[in-house]
C-alpha cells in the first residue's frame, strides 16, 4: 500500500474504475455501492458499470461464500483486472483480504493498492517489448484494445457543518472528512448553527444534542422548519440511545442518527447516504 497514486491531470476529476460486486446480499450490495459514492471524492474513483457490455476494472467478492468464490474463479481475475475479498475466512485464493467488520478507509486502501499495481502491469505490457493486444489474461467477452483511461467531472466541494461543544468531537469529524473533500465548519453552540445554515447550503449537519443554550433537538426543529434549510440533511450525534430520545429526534425532523464516541466506519457510511447522487438514486426509485 506503499506505492505512490497516479494522480489525475489537475484539470480532470478522479479516475474511474468498473467494479464488480460479487456474492453478497442485496442489503450488502446496497450498502457496498451507496458508499462506495465517496471514492468518487478520490484519486480512484470505484463505480458498478452503468452497461452490461462495459469491462470490469476490479473485482469485490465476498471471501466467505463458497459460491462467490466459485463465480470469481469464473471471472478469471489476474494481474490486469484483479480481485479483493471481504471476509473472515482464513482461505488464501491468491488476493488479498480486507476482514469483517469492514472499515471503509482500509477497504479503499486495499482496492487503491491493488489497482495501482494493475495499473503498472498494464503500462509494462503496452510499453515494453511485448505488444498487449487488450484480451491476454482477459474474459472473452472484454473488448481487444486495451481499456482507456476514463476520467470523470471532479465532485463538487460539498459542505458539511459539524455542531458540537467539544473541540475533540469537532477536531475528529475535520480529520475523518477532510480527505474526501468536504468543505467542512463548525459551532460551538445551537444558535450560531441556525445562523450558518441560514447562511450557507450544508449537504449534511451533524448535530450534537447537549449543547449549552437551545438543545440539538430544537436546532434540528428549526432547521427543518425553516423553507431555506429543510433540505438539509441532519444527524444526530447523540449519547442517548433510548426509544424517548429517538422519537424525540425522529419528531424534530432529524435524518439519522450517530452514537457516541463516533465510528469512523458509521460516519463515512451515514454521510455517503446523504450525497446528492444518492438523493438522486433515491429520488428516482
């Protein structure tokens, strides 16, 4: 995981890679696509291909089912369009393992590392002695000429605001968001949070609920009372995990909700979900 990226042409977004998604259920698979939406905030950006006829990149499979690692063999993935396994299993089919529970970061890492290394291979064989024609080492159904590079639009600096009396909750989301390009600000207090998301439109706010002054509830209510901020996405960085306090923040308008101390892997997942392409993706369906 070492080896530098090839970044991206500084007028051109993150490079773009098909993956496919092989042997998990269709709650996994939901969830697997909707965050994989931040690698697009990446130098290396990993999508499903939007058509069927459009060469898989990357592999993700599921190293614990039998059946899937049956169906991956099939795919013959190999040094130009490698494999990663998500698991527990022991098992070493010759790709590396990302373990369960899944942490997103180490994931992209994982997948970053192992396409990079595709990437070298494919540059050996198309500028060394040897001539790839595109299909040595590929599925019959991938095209002859060797796959371009596709770069797509940059994501847009999306701003996240982060509402929380503690320097250490604040200092954490900074360091956790930063990487995916998230314009990210902060209040210290429930009014000063009003008075930013009257002024600027947040993607997401991440709300603490005990804050000196009006509670997060009541910022949360106002904000989504508001015609100019009810768009906006909220969550909850609570504590308190009773049915009361749910409904308490379910009643304010609240979208989601985040416990005490927060994950890493939580809030990367809850944030993907509030993307506008998955508000899209919602929409549409």
């Amino acid at each position: 995981m070492n080896q530098a990226l090839q970044t991206p042409p500084a007028a051109s977004g993150p490079r773009r890679f098909n993956l496919e998604i092989i042997g998990f259920s269709p709650a996994e698979k939901a969830m697997l696509s909707s965050t994989f939406r931040l690698t697009g905030r990446r130098a290396f950006f990993y999508a499903e291909a939007s058509e069927p006829n459009q060469r898989t990149d990357i592999y993700l499979a599921n190293g614990d089912s039998p059946a899937a690692l049956k169906e991956l063999a099939g795919r013959a993935p190999n040094a130009y369009a490698p494999a990663v396994l998500i698991g527990r299993s022991p098992m070493d089919i010759g790709w590396p393992r990302v373990e369960k529970p899944i942490h997103w970061m180490r994931l992209f890492e994982q997948l970053d590392a192992v396409m990079q290394t595709a990437l070298s291979e494919r540059s050996r064989r198309q500028g060394g002695g040897e001539k790839w024609d595109g299909r040595t080492f590929r599925r019959a159904i991938d095209l002859d000429a060797p796959p371009e590079e596709v770069f797509v639009e940059p994501s847009p600096n999306e701003s996240v605001l982060v509402v929380d009396d503690s320097a250490t909750v604040r200092a954490f989301m900074k360091a956790k968001l930063a990487p995916f390009r998230f314009d990210v600000d902060f209040a210290a207090d429930g009014e000063t949070a009003i008075d930013m998301a009257q002024a600027k439109p947040y993607t997401c706010i991440f709300l603490d609920i005990m804050m000196p002054g009006i509670d997060g509830y009541q910022v949360c209510k106002r904000i989504k009372g508001s015609a100019a901020t009810r768009n906006m996405a909220v969550v909850m960085l609570t504590s308190k995990s009773g049915a009361f306090d749910k409904f308490r923040g379910n009643w304010a308008g609240c979208d989601a909700y985040l416990g005490k101390p927060v994950s890493e892997d939580e809030l990367l997942a809850t944030i993907a979900k509030f993307l506008p392409s998955a508000r899209k993706v919602i929409n549409v369906a």
